[in-house]
C-alpha cells in the first residue's frame, strides 16, 4: 500500500496538482487504508488544535496591517534621514528600512511591497537602473523571513517541533549579516555607477523624521522585548503585534481608515487560514512518512554510506535550490521538513542551525525564476519586464549564496545567540 501511495504522490506533483492537495490526498489514502477515513480527520484537526499555531493568524495580521498602515514610509523617511547622503542613499534606506521593517511583520512579500511601492518609483527617479533598483527591493525584502519575528520561522518551529524562541534569536545573527552584504555591494556599486547622492539635512528635520518613526521603532521592542524578557508567550507576542499594527495604523500613522478594517481583517485572516490548512496537512502526512518507516529505512542508509553531516547539508542546499525554482517557499518547506529533521540527530546537525540555512534557501527561492514570487511582485510594482527584474536580482542572488555557504559551514553564526540568552 505504501508504495501505490508514494506512486501517486509522486504522480500528483507531476501533473502539478497543489501541495496541500498532494499531501493531503496521500495521508488521507494511507489513512484510509482500512476503509475509515476518521482517523485521518481526526489528525487534521488534533494538528490544528495548537496554541503555537495560533500565533500564525497574528502574524498574518500583523503583517497585513504594517503593509497598508502608512509604517513604511515613516520607517523610510527615518532611514532617508541619516543615510540618504551618501553613494546609493536610497538603495542602503531600502536595505535599512526592510531590516527594521521585517522586525515587525515577519513576510517577506509584505516587506517587498511595502518598501517596493514607495522606494522603487523614488529610485528610478533618482537615475537608478531599473533592474538594480528592482534587485535592491527584492533582496531586501527577503529579509522578512530571516529576521525575527519570522513566519517561516513558525511553520518550521511547528513542522519540526522545536523552540521558535530559539529559531528567531537564530535569524537575528545571519539577518544582519545579510543586511550588511546588500548595503556593501549597493555602496560600491552605486560609486562604480556614479549615481548622485542626496542634499544635507539639517539636524533638526533629522530629529523630526526619528521622533516620527519612534512609534514604529518600537514594535519590535514591544513584542521580541515581552517574549524574551518572559512577559508574553509566543502566542500573546504574536497577539500584541497585531493589536499594536492596527493602533498605529488606524491612530498613529493613520494609512488605514477605519471603514477599511475588517476587509483588511478579512483578508488576512482568509490568508492565515490557507496557512495554517496547509500545515495540518503536511503534519498528517509527516506522520504518515513516520509510519511508513521512510525516516528510518533513510537514517540506516545515511548510516551504511557513511554520509557526513557536511555532505548531507550540502546535497539539501542543492536540492532545495532546485525546488525553490518551482514552488513556493512553504511547498518546499512541508517538502522537505517532515522527512529531512529526523536525520539531522544522528548526523549531528543542530535543527536550529538547519532551521537558518532552510530559511536562506527559501529566500533564494524567492529571487529564482521560474516561480520567484518577489519577482514577480517588484516586476508589476516597477512596471518592468520580468526578465530585466531577474537580470538586475541575480548579483544579490550571488551575495546570498555566499551567504548561504558561511551559515551551512560555519555553525555558529545561527546558535551562539540562542546559546547565549536561552539556557537548555
């Protein structure tokens, strides 16, 4: 039974069926192989009766309302302030204000279409090349599943049953570096372009700008703040983010009205709980892999071959290179989380460490034809042909490989924080 299972599992994916229905239609046969189907019902929604996925609907809300709430531009105006003036003023502002941006909403799509809608037009007024103005927006935004609070982040800590806490200190380290790879690159093309830097700001329009920024500055203050500081449970902080996303878009930066809040509501929610079906799904069907004895049999192979740990990340990255190109990122990651976590142990990688290097995968994935979807979000936002946006990303895809080998190999990059603030 199992192998007509995995046949027609791998039949669906070929014919390009949806993940969720994939997953779903194979855990439901294997289930539902002594005739009764209930038990695979009753996984679904034991799956789902989780305190930890509840902060995913929070999240998506967050996000939602950062999105349209007007807390872009004064997060951007704050940026433009003090780096404005020099080489690519306003490519470093899109690499700072997505950095500060994704410590709020923890999306990646939302980041880019925040920051995109704003900076890009401004860029290409600027003289900017579109494709470098596009690149800069799009690997920029990437940063809203690396930096904490990350919703990757979630799926992954739920997926694999480990601390989310510990997963977004982890992201912490390897976002900024990531930040300060695309600033440098951007600094140093923007002199080689000569590409002209802003007029002086007087100190005290400095200061307003800031003081203006301050109640957004705060967020993730508020949120991370309560959550490590062990005011807040994971669930609470993800609750907190959204109460203080909708007072600061509705009272304070006032880019919501308040007739607009409940189809925002709507639609975030509607969001979330496509989210949220699909993570069932993939537990039942991650049980359904356990069961099978698929992790075993793959774990005693590891152990004939004699693989090591530096070979068996370094086979994941390219495979996970090669499906980021055609599915989306949380397709890749209910792929490959269920079967790939219980070889981490005996191999000897850390599952938070591998949680980090997943996750820059998947912003990778993100800039990659033919599904990339920033791509294609910065292409209808700049108005550019899709194949200039992917020649302008590919340098920044470069910078992120490079990236992606110093976290695979050089561990400590993503666990000296959580070992550092989170005992055992």
């Amino acid at each position: 039974m199992a192998a007509i299972v995995t046949l027609v599992f791998f039949a669906l994916l070929v014919i390009g069926a949806p993940i969720y229905l994939t997953m779903g239609v194979s855990a439901a046969a294997m289930f539902g192989a002594a005739g009764n189907l209930l038990p695979f019902a009753q996984k679904l929604i034991d799956e789902l009766n989780s305190v930890t996925l509840l902060a995913v609907p929070y999240f998506v809300i967050a996000a939602t309302f950062m999105e349209r709430g007007g807390v872009a531009r004064a997060l951007i105006d704050a940026a433009a302030a003090w780096v404005g003036r020099l080489p690519g003023g306003l490519g470093l502002v899109a690499v700072l204000a997505c950095t500060i941006f994704a410590a709020m909403c923890g999306s990646s799509v939302a980041t880019a279409i925040a920051m995109g809608t704003i900076l890009v037009p401004a860029m290409l007024r600027g003289g900017y090349a579109r494709g470098f103005a596009s690149g800069i927006v799009g690997a920029s935004g990437t940063l809203g599943i690396l930096i904490p609070p990350s919703l990757a982040f979630v799926v992954y800590g739920v997926l694999a049953d480990i601390s989310i806490p510990r997963l977004f200190l982890a992201g912490v380290v390897p976002g900024l570096m990531q930040a300060a790879m695309l600033a440098a690159y951007i600094l140093w093309f923007s002199r080689r372009a000569g590409y002209a830097v802003a007029d002086a700001m007087p100190l005290q329009e400095k200061l307003h700008r800031t003081w203006y920024a301050i109640p957004a500055l705060s967020v993730p203050v508020i949120v991370l703040g309560g959550l490590y500081g062990g005011i807040v449970t994971l669930t609470e902080s993800a609750a907190l983010s959204a109460v203080v996303a909708i007072v600061l878009s509705l009272f304070v930066y006032r880019g919501i009205r308040p007739a607009d809040v409940l189809p925002a509501m709507a639609g975030a929610v509607r969001n979330a709980a496509v989210i949220m079906i699909i993570i069932a799904v993939a537990l039942a069907f991650g049980h359904w892999v356990t069961e099978t004895g698929l992790t075993s049999r793959a774990v005693g192979l590891i152990k004939d071959w004699n693989v090591q740990g530096w070979q068996f990340l370094l086979a994941i990255n390219i495979l996970l290179l090669i499906l980021g190109m055609f599915l989306e990122v949380y397709s890749v990651m209910l792929l490959i989380v269920p079967v790939v976590v219980p070889m981490l142990a005996p191999l000897g990688i850390d599952p938070i460490h591998f949680g980090v290097v997943l996750t820059i995968n998947m912003e990778i994935a993100l800039l990659t034809p033919p599904v990339g979807l920033n791509l294609f979000v910065i292409a209808n936002i700049s108005k550019t042909p899709l194949a200039e946006v992917v020649r302008g990303t590919m340098p920044f895809v470069a910078l992120m490989l490079c990236l992606l080998a110093l976290i695979t190999y050089v561990p400590v990059f993503s666990t000296w924080l959580p070992a550092l603030m989170l005992a055992k």
